[in-house]
C-alpha cells in the first residue's frame, strides 16, 4: 500500500511513496511495454535513504544499502490507465544480508 512502512528489523523500514506509471499509454503502438517506478524511502543502517525501484526486469537495479535486498514480485492494477495511488497493491520480497 503506498504510504505504509515496512520493517525489515527493528532499525530497517521502507515506505512506497508514490507509484509512477510509465507503460505505453493506452490505444498507442511502443516499441517497449514501458514499466513502474516504485518512488520508495526509508532506514537503512541509520541512514535515510530515497531510491526508485523499477518493476521492468529489462533495468539494472543498484540498491542503496547494505543490510538488505528488496525485490520486486508484483504490482495491481498493472494497466495503462492505472495512475490513482490508493488503489496500488505492490507485492515485495525484503530479504535481509
């Protein structure tokens, strides 16, 4: 849900701030699918942290921090005309080192 806090650990959290829908717009030929960026902030070894996950497999992900790896597994509404940011459900995997 963007807005809420995730612990990993007691000293360790990420928020989903916002969703930013970059597919294709609807009704338009691409030559990419496109993908979302998931704006995300938090704690990681008593350092504040902002940093941009991107769901597209086809982006090289560098994390920001040392103690733990958050992965992608999946994002609803996945549609071109999905840009309300209550309605986002993102799933993740935050695993820690």
């Amino acid at each position: 849900v963007v807005g809420q806090k995730y612990c990993v650990d007691d000293a360790n959290y990420v928020v989903i701030d916002s969703v930013v829908n970059q597919l294709c717009p609807c009704n338009a030929d691409c030559f990419w699918e496109g993908e979302f960026i998931l704006k995300m902030s938090g704690m990681a070894s008593n350092n504040d942290f902002k940093y941009d996950l991107h769901t597209s497999s086809l982006i090289v992900d560098v994390q920001p921090f040392n103690d733990f790896i958050i992965q992608f597994e999946s994002l609803s509404p996945d549609t071109c005309s999905a840009f309300t940011q209550k309605d986002f459900r993102v799933r993740l995997m935050l695993e820690k080192d």
